[in-house]
C-alpha cells in the first residue's frame, strides 16, 4: 500500500513539474496535472491540500536534489578552488542532466508563490556552500563578497554554461566548456 501511495504521489509531482515548467503557475490547473499524473483530481488534494502546496513540495524536492548533487564527491577535493570547481561541475552536469528540473528551479526562485518557510528550509540544504565561501574568505582564497551574493553569480552563472552547452554544437568539449565557466567565476572572486 505505502509504495502505492509513493507511486502516485511521484506521479503527481512529475507531473507538477513539466506542467509548471511548460505552463507557468497560473497556466497550470490541478485538474491537469491529475489528468497527466493518472490520479483523480481528489487523489491529488489528498496529498496536497492546495497548488501552492503542491508548487512548494516540488521547489523542496528539487532544490534539495540539486543540493546533494552539488556536494557530490566534494570530500576528495582538497583546495578551497578545487572543492569550488567541484561544486560547480557539479551543478552544470545536474542542470545539463536534469533539464526540466533545471529549468524549473530557474523559473520559481524568484517566484511569489514559493513561501518565505519553503525558501527558508530549502536554504539549510546549502549550509555546506555558505560555510566553504565563507571559509574562502577568511583564508584570503577569495574577495570579501557577501556569501549569499556569491552563491547567487555563482548560481545565475551555471545557469548560462548550462544553457550555452544545451544550446551549442554537440561537437564542443562540454568539460571545457563547464571549466571555460569556472574560470570566468574564479577570476571575478579570487583575491589573486
């Protein structure tokens, strides 16, 4: 019963996703994402009492998600840059291997409907990011930047090496592309 129940809400949530992805929020109708989901639409309300509901689970889910890709075999990096890079490579390959997720992310970080509590819990996932560029800092590795504005370039930045390697010929070296990016990153915060 219990993986019943996790089947349909996956399907829900797969759903939620490239509909809001495709539709925006206001686009978007719970009736349909019942319907692409294979769940009576009171099945849905089951599980999430309202679309604001159900749009802050998925951005929980997804962030979270993004997190722990992100921190991904960062123990084996033993510089401050390399740990950074590590975290970047990291973020491009989800992004270029997750596109809808991506995109999503993307779309509803800025958006009203994701609630100061969502924002605020899904910011724990990150405490590893904060605490390395804070720690950059006050070893000299890079420029006194406020954390939250450096992890914001950062993350605005990936959005663009992702869509540039999506966008290109499939020829170009995607590795050196992600590092092509990291540079441009590295040198706007390094001290030296």
């Amino acid at each position: 019963m219990k993986e019943q129940v996790k089947d349909k809400k996956t399907a829900i949530m797969g759903a939620a996703l490239k509909l809001f992805t495709e539709r925006g929020f206001h686009g978007t109708s719970t009736a349909q994402i019942s319907k692409d989901a294979g769940v009576a639409t009171g099945t849905l309300f089951n599980y999430f009492p309202t679309k604001e509901d159900l749009i802050n689970s998925l951005y929980f889910e997804v962030k979270g998600e993004l997190s722990q890709a992100m921190g991904k075999d960062l123990e084996a990096e033993s510089t401050f840059q390399d740990k950074l890079r590590k975290i970047w490579s990291n973020l491009v390959k989800w992004g270029v291997d997750n596109q809808e997720e991506f995109l999503f992310v993307g779309q509803f970080c800025s958006s009203p409907y994701i609630t100061k509590f969502t924002r605020d819990e899904v910011m724990k996932e990150y405490v590893f990011l904060h605490k390395l560029v804070d720690e950059g800092i006050n070893a000299g590795e890079i420029r006194y930047f406020s954390a939250d504005l450096v992890i914001a370039m950062f993350y605005q930045g990936s959005r663009t090496v992702v869509n540039f390697i999506l966008d290109s010929d499939s020829s170009l070296d995607e590795n050196k592309i992600i590092e092509d990016g990291f540079q441009i990153i590295w040198r706007g915060l390094a001290k030296n």
